[in-house]
C-alpha cells in the first residue's frame, strides 16, 4: 500500500497571504525533502504508475502549484532544479500573461504577474508538468454544462496547442466539483486533485485526488 502527499503550493512570495509560501520557508521545506531522500514525481507520473501498476517509492511526493504565479519561475523553480525535484503547475490559462484578476481571491492577497506563455514553455522544456485550472478560475459549480466544458475543454485545447503535448492533469478552481464537473474532468483528463485533506492511495479516486496545502507545513517541525 502507497501513500503519496501531494502537495499544494500557489504563491511563493512574502506576502504573509494564506495562499502564500515564503521563499525561505519554500526553501526549507524542499531541502528537508530532499535530505530525507524523497523522489518528486509529477502528477503525471503518479498517475501512470497508479493506472499500471508500477511500484511507487516509499519516499514518494507530488509537488503542485495552482494559479501559475510568475514567481514559481522566479523563486520555486530554481530551488527544484538544484535538487532535481519535479512539479505540476496548474494555469488558468485566459489569464497567463497576466494577473490574477478573478473573483473570489483572498482579500489580503495582492495583485500578483502570472507566468508568460514563453515562460510556461522554457518550463515545459525543463521538465515541468502543466496542468489545467480552467480558463478564468470560477466556481464551475455553479455552471452550466455548456460554461463546465467551455471552461475545462477550452482551458485544455490551449494548453495543448501551447506546449504540442496532450494535457493530463486538472485542477478546480477553489477545489469545488460536483458529479458533473468531476465527469467532464475525466472527458479530458487522466486525473484531477481537489482540496480534500489526505494522501494519495490505491484506494483514491483518480478525478477526487487528495491533497496536503502547504499552510499545514508552515511549521518547521
């Protein structure tokens, strides 16, 4: 039996918001990591090797950053490369290039650039999984079917065309889904995290994955 946290990241930046890693305890918490032996999968790894049987190392983890703030360049990434760590990075992708600019963002989190397509594509280059987290970030509760797939599907097709590689891994935006949004999730992809507090096990559902937000990992110990 397997156990694999998969970890939930968004801004590493020394705002103090609740959505916000600082780049030195960033910097911590992936040395700790690595000096325990840990391997960094993608969540398209994890996937594979769940859906073929593949054995997955005991000291196994998945590193996943929502929203796809230009800072995961600037400060998350260099840290990963120094200790070879892979990552998924999910875009909302109407908005790279951009800010964050929807609605229903934490109010004391700032105005913060999002990752250029040039940027999203030296990542793709380097090793970095990039995943969908719809076109604009909305409740897709609260959706239509024809709005659920506009937002999925079209976020998926961009990302497709970016990249020329077939997009694997969703996430929903503030971890809301029901049975409709689960089922155009799996329509497009192999799996799909959501915001449930748990790792990762033989028993997960593919398009339900559990996850372990990086607040609860603030402290050291």
């Amino acid at each position: 039996m397997f156990r694999v946290p998969i970890i939930t990241y968004h801004s590493i930046d020394d705002s103090g918001s609740v959505i916000s890693t600082s780049p030195a305890v960033f910097q911590r918490q992936i040395a700790t990591l690595g000096n325990a032996g840990y391997h960094a999968f993608t969540l398209r790894e994890l996937v594979s090797r769940i859906e073929q049987d593949v054995p997955i190392p005991a000291r196994s983890v998945v590193l996943t950053f929502d929203d796809g703030f230009k800072n995961f360049y600037t400060e998350a990434f260099p840290v990963l490369d120094a200790y070879r760590f892979a990552a998924t990075v999910f875009l909302v992708t109407d908005h790279c290039g951009s800010y964050n600019d929807w609605p229903g963002n934490p109010a004391d989190f700032p105005r913060t650039e999002l990752l250029t397509w040039k940027e999203i594509r030296e990542l793709s280059t380097e090793g970095v999984e990039f995943g969908s987290h719809t076109r604009t970030h909305p409740d897709l509760v609260s959706f239509s079917i024809s709005a659920t797939e506009d937002e999925i599907a079209g976020s998926k097709a961009a990302l497709d065309d970016a990249l020329g590689i077939e997009t694997a891994s969703f996430a929903y935006p503030f971890g809301r889904k029901n049975e409709l949004t689960k089922r155009i999730a799996a329509t497009n992809f192999k799996s799909a995290v959501s915001t449930v507090l748990g790792k990762v096990t033989s028993h997960s559902d593919l398009y339900a994955l559990e996850r372990v937000d990086a607040y609860y990992l603030s402290n050291p110990w």
